[in-house]
C-alpha cells in the first residue's frame, strides 16, 4: 500500500471503562466512514492512567490476550474493514504484567503485540510497580497496510528503539502515549517539556526516514492519593520522513485524519542516506551502560 490514510484518536478517559470503549469505538467508525485504513489508540485507552500511585488493586484491570478488549476490538476492525492499534494492561501470568500494544488486522484477527520495552518509576508514573519489560524485541507487525513500527509511551525518548524498528523495515513508526503535566510546574517548564516531547520525536522521523504517528491522551486525571494529578497535554501530532507536521491537534479531544505516501521514505533516504553512512564498525560501546 503506497497511501495510507491514519486516524489518531486523542480523546479523555473516566473511571468508566465501558464509557472509554464506547467513545473510543464511536470514533473507530466515523474514521472509518471517512476512509481510514488505519486507526491508532492512545496508551491504556479503556480506564484513567492509573499508575499515578502504587496499588495492588490496580492488577485487577489487567486482562488476557485473546480477552475482553481485544475480542471487541476485533469485532469492530471487522465491521470497519480498518487495522486498529489498542492498547491494554495485559495480564500473561499471575505476577506477571505488561504495558502492551495490540495490532489487530482488518478482518478481526490479531497481527502481533509489542511490549513496552522502556518502563519508567517517576512521580505520577510508577509503572515498574505494575509493568514487566518487554520481552518482544523491536520487531514491525506486518499488516496489510504495511510494516508498523509500534513503541509505546517511554519509548519515545530513546533512539535506539525507533532505528531497530527502522532497521527490521517498518513502514512507520507509532507511539501510543500517555504524557502530560504536573500541574505545580510553571508555564516556562511545562513548555519546555512538550516542546522536548515533540522535538525528539519529529528527530526519529528524520533519523530514520519514515513518517512518524504519536497518540496522546488529553484531559486532566487526578490521583487518587490527593497527589497533584495529571494534564495530560493532548497533542497528538503525525510527523513526515523529514520531520514535518502534517497534522498537529490541540489539547482537545479529537481525531485526525491523515494520508501518509508510504514512498516517500525511499526518496528521502535517496538524499540523506543515514542509513548507508552509519558507522557499524565504531557502535559497539553503544551496547554498554555508561563509559568510564
């Protein structure tokens, strides 16, 4: 597929989990209706970001992969005809969770999984609490919409990720994502860290010549600890193979819809050829943590 049209759902979540599946199915099939073959979720789409504290009650959300998500998700790419890229807290064992995306293909059935590979311990983001690494590698689900390159959330920050996605052909790279303020940082700092947020991202597009699709949650989630809560900044943004914006949403809920050329990455790595020039020869203390 030379086109591919995208839709980028940034949307609110309550405590209500069926209300975020409902609100997120309703925009499946209006994207749909519009002529996307493609339509991406934000991280842990179905319930509030409930990682803002640390409770074990929390691993009651979690669910199995074939499960309840991932059966209605299924019924609606089928009814749609469009690939969907969900997001849930999958549950593989007793103990044993993780922060995962699921590809699921136009005609129901699920193309692959990514597990989020980078887990953060942050205030208002203990996620080593609740999530294992993942265990999948940096590996593009093919569809029939071609090679995605799904990264979750922490991901974003690390350039390593996005080149191994790049490296094993991805088409494009997707970053479901849930980010935004503590409310207590002043304006100056807030500004700072969306523009950070967006800049590395638009620098994995042009470093690797792909186009680039990031999905962020929107609206303000308070913690259940009377801690400061979260504005998540919205944002949600689709990046050319040379870092341009070719859509770009506010701080509302919202769907883009956007049209990729899925050749034009053969065309910029024709003139920026980073690829060809890398140094694989020197890239061995890459692998280490830190050089003394």
């Amino acid at each position: 597929m030379s086109r591919l049209k995208v839709a980028l759902i940034q949307q609110s979540c309550s405590i209500n989990r069926q209300e975020n599946i409902d609100k997120s199915t309703s925009e499946i099939r209006q994207a749909a209706a519009k002529g996307a073959n493609l339509v991406v979720l934000q991280e842990l789409h179905s319930t509030p970001y409930f990682c803002q504290n640390e409770d074990p009650a929390n691993f009651d959300l979690a669910e199995t992969i074939p499960g309840p998500a991932t059966d209605h998700f299924s019924s609606v790419a089928k009814e749609t005809g469009v690939v969907i890229v969900a997001s849930l807290f999958e549950k593989r064992a007793a103990g044993l969770y993780h922060n995962t995306a699921v590809v699921i293909e136009s005609d129901g059935s699920i193309a692959g999984t990514y597990r989020k590979m980078h887990i953060p311990d942050d205030p208002g983001y203990y996620e080593k609490f609740y999530f294992t690494p993942g265990d999948l590698g940096f590996t593009p689900i093919s569809t029939s919409v071609g090679k995605l390159g799904v990264l979750i959330c922490w991901d974003q920050w690390y350039p390593e990720a996005a080149r191994l996605m790049a490296m094993a052909g991805a088409d494009l790279l997707i970053y479901p994502t849930a980010i935004g303020f503590d409310p207590r940082d002043n304006s100056a700092e807030q500004q700072r860290q969306l523009d950070a947020w967006v800049t590395i991202q638009r620098g994995h597009a042009i470093a690797n010549g792909l186009p680039l699709v990031s999905v962020n949650r929107t609206g303000f989630e308070s913690a259940p600890d009377d801690g400061p809560g979260i504005q998540f900044w919205g944002q949600s943004f689709v990046a050319g193979c040379q870092g341009e914006f070719l859509a770009q949403a506010g701080d509302e809920e919202t769907t883009l819809l956007v049209e990729l050329d899925l050749t034009q990455g053969e065309e910029v790595r024709r003139i920026w050829p980073f690829m060809r020039d890398r140094r694989i020869d020197a890239y061995d203390e890459l692998k280490k943590r830190w050089l003394e």
